[in-house]
C-alpha cells in the first residue's frame, strides 16, 4: 500500500512535490495507509492539478481524444449479436410431480452434444462459422459454437422446468436462424429420449407378461387358484416421454451486446484524463500554484 502511495503522490503537481513531497514520503512510510486514504490522496492530486492555469485545457483535451479513440476502437471489433428463446418441459403423465434433473440434464447434453453441434455447424441454410470452417479443424470450430451457445434455467414451476437458449454470433440473422436450429434439435432429442423409454416400457410389459403366465403354470399344477392375469395393454399406453414446449421463440437482436460502445469511450474518457495527469505532474516548469496553509 506505501507504493500505491507513492505512485499518487507523483501525481501532484511539480511544485508541490518539490516543497512537501520528502515530508509526505517520510509520513506514508511511518503510517500505514488504506485505500480510503489513497482515495483522499487522489482526490486532492486532481483538485491541486485542477488549480493549474494550462490543466483544464490539456485534460480537456486528451480526455476528448481519449473518448474519440475509445470509439474508434470499439467501431474495429465485429459487433456480436445475441439471439434468445425460452422453452418448457413438462412431464407427460397427469401423476408425475416433476420432471427429474436428470431428465433435463440428459436432454442437454444430447442437444448440444458434438453430433448435434456438427450437423448445426455443416447445415449449408444456416452458413455460420464459415471463416473459421475454412482454417480450424472441426473440433475446435464444435468448441467456439459451445461457448458461444448458453442455457440458462428458470425459476420452475408446477413441476415444469423452464430454460433459455441464447446464442451470440456476429449476424443477427443467423443468430436467430441458429436459435431455430437449436430449439428443434431439443425438441428431436426430447422425442427420440421418449421413444427410448417407450421401447423399454414395452419390453418390461413382455417380460411382466412372460413371468406372469410361468406364475399362473406353476399356480395351476399345485392346484391354487390365481387371479386373473394383467394384459401387458393394461400398464398403459401413454407416452413415456416428457412435452417439451416453445414458450417465446427465437428473437431476432436489433443491438449488439459486443461491443460495449459507451464502456470503450468512457475507458479512453478516464485514460486521457489520466494522461493529463501524469503529464502535468512532469511538468519541469510549473507555473506558480497556491499551496494550502
């Protein structure tokens, strides 16, 4: 913290420094100072700076220069635009509280897994990646589509789970068009993970139905009497598989959320002030300034 410290100290003006510095230094090496006292010790730097004739106008300055190449900066880096869509799972059957996590984890992993991110990838109607198809191994274009997509849960309710899928790209359009893309692949993932569990549930009611008549057979030849047998039909025939919903479909981005335009210029805002700074704090001539009692 005493280095901190000395570095706002430099901040001063010239004159000051060559009249009160060495006691000042001599005070932070004796004292420990935290950073609300480097605070103070900043701010009286640029109200001591402010009572130089030539700062206002060379802060002036290099702020508004600094704000212009923030700008200027900002306009060189590819805006990035953000597409969004909401979808709902809920479960299929009247009895069922909830839809489990595992559920809905195993329904993103498959919907974003390497398979379903290529094809997305190579679909020539979206065209996306196309610069960097040409020079990356697919691999690491499967990884740049990754982080670029992201899920985001919300808050459930009445045993629904509701999720975002947000992806950003450098064309609106095809941002959205991607979003498209990405809705409809949860919704074949959902309906393949839903005929998965209705082939099982149709193998278990063969097997129930198998052990059932062995039961029955071996009831009837010790001569007890067994109650009717349960027709496989007679488990049920609903879907297995959860409903999976669309609740706010794909948007199309007006803005881009990359980059962030009035950050870059309030950053080369604050640099070109502190240029002034540091600039008239080396000032081998300063004019003559008031100095407090």
């Amino acid at each position: 913290m005493r280095r901190v410290a000395k570095l706002v100290i430099r901040l001063y003006p010239r004159q000051w420094r060559a009249r009160y510095g060495e006691e000042f230094e001599t005070l932070i090496e004796d004292s420990s100072p935290g950073w609300r006292a480097m605070l103070d010790l900043l701010k009286e730097a640029i109200r001591m700076q402010m009572h130089v004739p030539a700062f206002p106008k060379l802060a002036a300055i290099l702020s508004m220069t600094g704000l212009a190449v923030g700008f200027a900066l900002s306009l060189l880096i590819t805006p990035v635009y953000m597409s969004t869509a909401e979808m709902q799972l809920s479960p299929a059957f009247a009895g069922s509280s909830a839809v489990g996590p595992d559920v809905v984890q195993r329904l993103v992993e498959q919907a974003l897994s390497r398979t379903s991110l290529s094809m997305i990838i190579q679909d020539p109607r979206l065209d996306i990646y196309n610069s960097e198809r040409a020079h990356m191994p697919t691999e690491n274009v499967i990884e740049r589509m990754r982080r670029d997509v992201r899920i985001e849960m919300r808050p459930p309710g009445n045993g629904n789970v509701r999720f975002r899928i947000l992806f950003s790209y450098r064309d609106p359009q095809k941002a959205r068009a991607t979003v498209q893309a990405l809705v409809d692949r949860f919704i074949n993932v959902n309906l393949e993970m839903g005929v998965n569990t209705d082939q099982q549930l149709e193998s278990y009611r063969g097997e129930l139905g198998r052990l059932e008549a062995r039961v029955a057979g071996l009831e009837k030849r010790l001569g007890i009497a067994s109650p009717p047998l349960i027709q496989p039909a007679e488990l049920g025939s609903a879907r297995a598989g959860d409903i999976l919903a669309v609740l706010d479909p794909p948007s199309l981005p007006a803005r881009p959320v990359k980059p962030a335009r009035a950050a870059f210029g309030a950053s080369g805002f604050g640099a070109g002030f502190a240029a002034a700074l540091v600039i008239a704090s080396l000032r081998r001539r300063p004019p003559a300034i008031p100095f407090p009692a």
